[in-house]
C-alpha cells in the first residue's frame, strides 16, 4: 500500500513556472506561502526510524507542523534507514528525495522536497576537489538543485565528523574547506546541515595544523589542493573559516527563547544555515516544541504538537529558514590581491614537454580554493632562481582548473592565461612559488625525476604522471 502511494505521487508531480514575487503559492503540503520562498529545514534526525515508531511518528508531526519545502536530513542510519526515509517522504508529502553514501561508516545524508530536484547526488571529496584519490569527506555531502516557482536554488545537507580528538577537529577543518569549494554556480544556494562543531567556541588547539595528525583512518586521501595548503604554511584549526573567507554568510538563527542552541542535551550550536551572499532570510528559527506559545520564527501549521515530540523524534533541533529565491550571487571575479594562503595552489605542473619547445610548451595548473571567481592578472611565478613571471590575465571559476602557458604564443593546451617567458621550469628540478606582493598563496617544488620527458608533476601527490591540463590528475607513475 505505501509502495503504490509512493507511485502516486511521483507520478503526480508538475512542473513548475516563474512565479512573481507578490504571487501566493498553494504549495504540495496544502499551505499557501509566498511564491518567491523556499521553506528549507535542517535536522540531524538521529536515525529516522521505522514507519509506526515513536521516534517516526514524532517526527512526522514536527514535519506537519512546519511544512518545510525541502528538508535536508542527517544521520539516515545505512540502507535500512534509507529505506526508512523513502516511507517517510511518502507520509510527508515529499515527491522528491535522495540519499547520498558514506566515505567512513554508515550515517547519511539526505534531501526530501515538494519541488522536483535537478542533478540529486553525493558529492565526493575527488568531485568537488578535482582530484580523484581524494576521500577526506567523513559523509559524502548531499546536493540538489530545488526548482522551485520563483526559480532554482542549490541545496547542500553536510554532517561533519564528530569528536573532540585533534583528528576530528582537522577532519572537520577539511569538510569546511570543501564546503566553501561545493558550490560553483550563480544560483543563489544554502549549506545545512550537523557540522558537530560551536562557532562561539572559536579556533580550536593546536590553533594551525602543519601536518596530517595520528590516528586519522589508513584509507584516507588528501586532495591535493589541502595537502599543498597543508604544506605552504598550514591549516587553521577553525572549520567555519573557510566558508566566511568564500563570502558565505552564516545565518544567526535562534530558538523564540533566544537561545542558539541546536541539541539540547549539550547546550550547544551544532547546526547551521549558511547562505550565499544577497540570499535573504525572510524568517527563521530553532524548533523547540517547548516554544509554540512564543512569538517570533517561521509561519506554523496544523496543531500544535506536544512538547515530547521533540526529544521522542530525535536528540537535535530541527532549523528552519524561510529563503527568498530569484536573487543571484555576485560573480565578478575578485583580484589575486584579496586573496589569502592556500586559496590557490599549484595542482599540475609540465617542466619539459616532448611535443613543444620548452619556450612555449611548459605550462602551470592552478587550482582555485578560494570558492569565489578569481581574476589571475597580477598573481607572480617565481621558481628557485628568483626569475619572476608575472600572469597577463585569465579568470577561474570557483572549484576550477586554469592552465597556465609559458609565453606570449604558447604551444599545448589551450590556457586560461599566460606568464613571462623569463620564467623556465629547471629539468633538473626547480621549485614554484604563487605569489602576490609580499603574501605566497602556494609554494612546491620537483626533483629531476619529476621532469622526465612528457611526464607532469602533481604536487599533491610528489610524484610524475600523464599530464592532464584543465582535467582531473592521473594515475602515478
């Protein structure tokens, strides 16, 4: 019976147009709401729970009650749980939903919605950092674009490692890096999600880390792009830094209380929106049920639900924010000067190509880390020599590749852009420094070996492979 309901309402979805930002929508869940917002709701639902369960059923009715458009979910406890959150979208009134996988253990993350989703998947450490041996995501991230009335919004639910070991903090550090790298578009977007972490606490001890810690798991694989930064001058012990250096905006959501704690167990803020930069927050707060009677937060609906559903449904706080959509992010690249260590890195290098003249066939493979478009004029290469090469121009997109060539008329692959020839890559090994003014964003350097005819060198990895200009790293040698 549920599994022809389910049939149902898939079946029964529509597509929907732009809707004018004084329109009322009647949304899939019976509520009107304005057609310019998006009800996006974050939980850590400590395992959703079989269909007919105290804990299922607790949570349905904190769902009934606050109608989310999109509800990002974390801790889908393996298989069993996913199933477990199909039947839940069905007594929910999601016609929509995806559940992502998991690098290390069974916990997931998951998206229900009203609206239909476009490109609905995990993405992995090797996607969103371009390097394909990269697995330092504790939880695979789970991302979907909503295409809603007013228009399309990209939604990200994260569940960060949890602990309190100098390896969980650095893995939490990694997670906020690629989280300031998932999105790449010009849809306004949010990440949610459990990052298991208190912003008001601050940067953690030791306050950098300049190396990998002991006990992180034997299969784990930094991507390039954090192991470079890692080795240029460190990683700061703060997950939330990352995100606030991207532009993203760390919404200040309270429970109608007043207070910001999202478990309450521990009195502490675990949970978060973050939003991409102009994407206003009409309303928002923390549910507690102990809060119905209070004024402030989201529109609610139905009947007030009793105060021990909260604690029955899950040991977190579901957070809630009412997003206006429409409005784009800025794209205009920002200058190399207003960037700060580790936010470009040098990904791929060729020091003596086989099929040009080192003149104009060398090039350089940068990657930006920064999660905001970058206009490369005026970024220096400096090799060990002190020869200083000064980039003519190019812009890369946040999360993307740029190719680099040697020379005003290069030879190869096609470049994003192009430094002085003043500057030669020694085959008998040299070292590269990305440099702007006084502050060395990224520095590397290869032995001769890593020179050898044809043959690129990939930093991350210390070690030459088959060059892969623009594309993700091959295979080692």
């Amino acid at each position: 019976m549920r599994w022809t309901a389910f049939l149902a309402v898939l079946v029964g979805c529509v597509p929907f147009g732009p809707g004018d930002a004084n329109d009322v929508y009647t949304g899939a869940l019976g509520v009107e709401r304005d057609a310019d917002v998006v009800r996006v709701m974050t939980w850590n639902i400590e395992t959703v729970g079989s269909p007919g369960s105290d804990e299922y059923d607790a949570a349905l009715e904190i769902v009934d009650r606050l109608k989310p458009d999109v509800l990002l979910l974390n801790e889908v406890a393996g298989s069993w749980d996913a199933d477990n959150a199909e039947w839940f979208a069905v007594d929910a009134g999601f016609a929509h939903h995806v559940v992502a996988g998991s690098e290390y253990g069974d916990d997931r993350n998951a998206i229900l919605s009203v609206y239909p989703l476009a490109d609905a998947r995990g993405r992995t450490a090797a996607e969103i950092s371009g390097d394909p041996r990269a697995n330092d995501i504790t939880r695979d991230f789970v991302m979907a674009t909503v295409q809603a009335p007013a228009g399309e919004l990209d939604v990200v639910g994260m569940h960060w490692k949890s602990g309190w070991d100098d390896t969980d903090e650095f893995r939490r550090v990694l997670e906020g890096h690629r989280a300031a790298q998932v999105l790449g578009s010009d849809r306004p977007g949010v990440l949610t999600g459990d990052w298991n972490d208190d912003v008001n606490d601050g940067s953690d001890w030791p306050y950098t880390f300049t190396s990998m810690p002991a006990g992180l798991p034997g299969s784990m694989w930094l991507g390039s792009d954090l192991w470079a930064a890692l080795n240029a001058g460190g990683l700061p012990n703060d997950p939330f830094a990352p995100l606030l250096a991207a532009g993203l905006e760390l919404q200040e959501i309270r429970q109608r209380s007043g207070t910001d704690a999202t478990r309450p167990v521990s009195g502490r803020r675990l949970d978060y929106v973050a939003t991409t930069p102009g994407l206003e927050v009409r309303a928002a707060e923390v549910f507690d049920c102990r809060d119905q009677g209070r004024s402030g937060g989201v529109e609610q609906y139905d009947a007030r639900v009793p105060d021990a559903a909260c604690p029955a449904a899950s040991d977190h706080l579901p957070v809630v924010a009412d997003l206006v959509v429409g409005q784009v992010r800025p794209s205009d690249p920002v200058p190399v000067t207003d960037l700060a260590p580790g936010e470009l890195v040098v990904s791929e290098l060729l020091a003596n190509p086989d099929a040009c003249p080192d003149e104009t066939g060398e090039w350089v493979e940068i990657l930006n880390a920064a999660g905001v478009p970058v206009d490369l004029t005026g970024l220096e290469l400096v090799d060990a020599s002190g020869n200083v090469a000064v980039v003519g121009g190019g812009v890369v997109e946040a999360g993307a590749l740029a190719v680099l060539v040697r020379g005003a008329t290069p030879c190869g692959p096609t470049p994003t852009g192009t430094y002085d020839a003043v500057l030669s890559l020694n085959n008998g090994g040299d070292s590269l420094t990305l440099r702007v003014g006084e502050t060395v964003l990224d520095a590397t350097s290869y032995p001769g070996s890593g020179a050898s005819p044809g043959r690129a060198w990939l930093p991350g990895a210390a070690c030459p492979a088959a060059p892969t200009p623009g594309g993700p790293n091959g295979a080692c040698d």
